[in-house]
C-alpha cells in the first residue's frame, strides 16, 4: 500500500507558526471571517479596525502559502 502525503499550509498567527491541512485551515478562516461579515451585516457595510485587521491577518496568512507555491510573481500586493 502507497503512502499518501497530505499537503500542509504554513499558518501564522498569535505568535505560533505551525502548519496545517487544508481541513484545518478552513477550521480556523471559518470563525474568523463570518464573524467579521457578520459585524458587516450589522453595521451596513461598516467594519471595526479591529475586524478589518482579523481580515488582514487571513490575507497574510493565504498570501504567504500563495508566495511559497508561486515564488515567482506576487499578483495580489502591489509594490
């Protein structure tokens, strides 16, 4: 019987490093975000600093493991 290799996402966040399944990712982006829209929701398209830097930290977090499959170009952040 083969071995099969799951593939593992670096996440970054509260100061740990760790990686992390695809399963386990979308674990953590789920509470994150929808409380975040829901925030949205409520406020009429207005979002606290504190959320809008929750959404920061999950756009780092997706764009540091986009870098490392794609070292080559960075379409998403403008320099």
């Amino acid at each position: 019987m083969s071995k099969t290799t799951v593939k593992k996402y670096k996440w970054h966040a509260d100061g740990c490093n760790t990686e992390l399944t695809a399963d386990e990712v979308l674990i953590k982006l789920g509470p994150i975000f929808c409380g975040v829209m829901k925030t949205m929701n409520e406020c009429d398209g207005d979002i606290w600093m504190s959320d809008y830097q929750k959404l920061m930290g999950l756009f780092w977090n997706l764009h540091r493991n986009d870098l490392d499959e794609s070292s080559t170009t960075d379409q998403c952040v403008s320099r």
